[in-house]
C-alpha cells in the first residue's frame, strides 16, 4: 500500500471533484484508489429539520467514504469527513451535506450522475457497473432501477 502526498491545487478537477475539495492523501489499494479530500465547512448553516440558522459545531468530525467516478480503469472511493452540527432552535443534530455527495447513497454525485446517464444507454446494470468499477449490492427503486455501491474493498 504506497501512499502519496499530492500537492498541485487543482488535482481535485483532474479528480471529477469541486475545486473547494482538496485531496489531501492518496491511498493505493489493491482494487481501488482513496482520495483523501477536505473542504471548509460554510459558515452559514441551516438545520434540515427547522430550517433554523442558528446551528453550532457539535462533537468531532465523522469519518465517511464513498464511492466516486473510476480514473484510468482503477476504482475510485474518497474519503471525508463530516461536521456535526446542533441546532440550537429545535435541538436537532445534524451532519453537514457537501452539494457534491449523494444525500443518501453512498456516492458522489458525479459518480450519481454518471451512472443515471448511463441508464440511459443500452447497457445491462451489470457492463454499467463493471465500466464504473462498482459492484451492485441492492437495486432499489430509482426511476427504473438504482445502485447501492459498495464499501471499501
Ligand atoms: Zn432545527
């Protein structure tokens, strides 16, 4: 497992990744590439259950990873991690959703898009999910069908 340290600032658009999202570590495994990334969390927070603004950092940091778009033929899965916040107003705890991850799949909206797009092709689920580098776990619901990807491998 050899790791590097990258240092250009816009590795993250050679990445498919915003350009506010720094990759900080990548981690070579066996079946996949690990981005490492962070970005600033926005000041300006407001609470998913109230809508209240008034919303304070609470506790550390969650660790999450998700899978994203393939890079030359090699799987891709980042790794983050997440704010949690308390809302001072309806006291609801929450965790910071970057515009850039699938609110409930665990994937990156490019890697969403990506695979909406080609379901719009004439490709069985299984080529899709063999040319994305992910496997099919589940198929949910989705319009006509969906992707639950995998964990880390
Ligand atoms: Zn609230």
């Amino acid at each position: 497992m050899a790791t590097h340290k990258p240092t250009h600032p816009k590795l993250s658009l050679l990445a498919g990744l915003p350009v506010d999202v720094t990759i900080t570590n990548i981690v070579k495994h066996e079946h996949c590439d690990e981005l490492y990334v962070s970005f600033s969390t926005p000041q300006q927070r407001s609470c998913p259950h109230c809508g209240s603004n008034d919303c304070v950092i609470k506790g550390p940091k969650r660790k999450q990873t998700v899978r994203h778009i393939p890079h030359a033929q090699r799987g891709t899965i980042v790794t983050l991690f997440k704010q949690r916040f308390l809302c001072k107003a309806c006291c609801a705890t929450f965790y910071e959703q970057p515009q850039w991850l699938h609110p409930s799949l665990h994937m990156t909206q490019a890697l969403f898009t990506t695979l909406v797009l080609d379901l719009t092709q004439m490709l069985s689920i299984t080529m899709i999910a063999r040319q994305n580098k992910i496997k099919v776990l589940k198929r949910i619901s989705y319009g006509l069908h969906s992707f639950e990807t995998f964990r880390k491998e």
